[in-house]
C-alpha cells in the first residue's frame, strides 16, 4: 500500500504543483505580479523575463 502511495505522490504533475508552490514561489509570484500588472495592456513578451525565471526554476527543480 506504502508503494502504491508513494508512486501516486511523485507523479510528473504533482511534482510540479509541488514545486510551483513551494521552490518556486518566489518566481511564480513575480509572474503573478507582472500579469496582474499589465493584463489590461496585454503586449507579446511584456512578462517574458518573469516567465523565463518561473519556467527555468520549474524546469530545475523537476528533474
């Protein structure tokens, strides 16, 4: 049963809800922040740098 817990705990989208709410919180906030910010002027790439910060910290603490 602990098995069967275990695998079901480290699926690839729990691993990253975990990690999207815990190590990178940090990074998913300044996104937040610059969405919230600008979604009434939506221009391509407004947010681009706080995305790229989110995804790599997200794309590190996955694998």
């Amino acid at each position: 049963m602990q098995a069967a817990k275990t695998q079901a705990t480290s699926t690839p989208l729990r691993q990253l809800a975990l990690h999207s709410t815990t190590t990178c919180s940090a990074q998913a906030s300044a996104y937040g922040k610059c969405i919230l910010a600008t979604y009434t002027d939506v221009k391509k790439d407004v947010c681009k740098e706080e995305f790229e910060k989110f995804g790599q910290c997200l794309r590190t603490s996955v694998c």
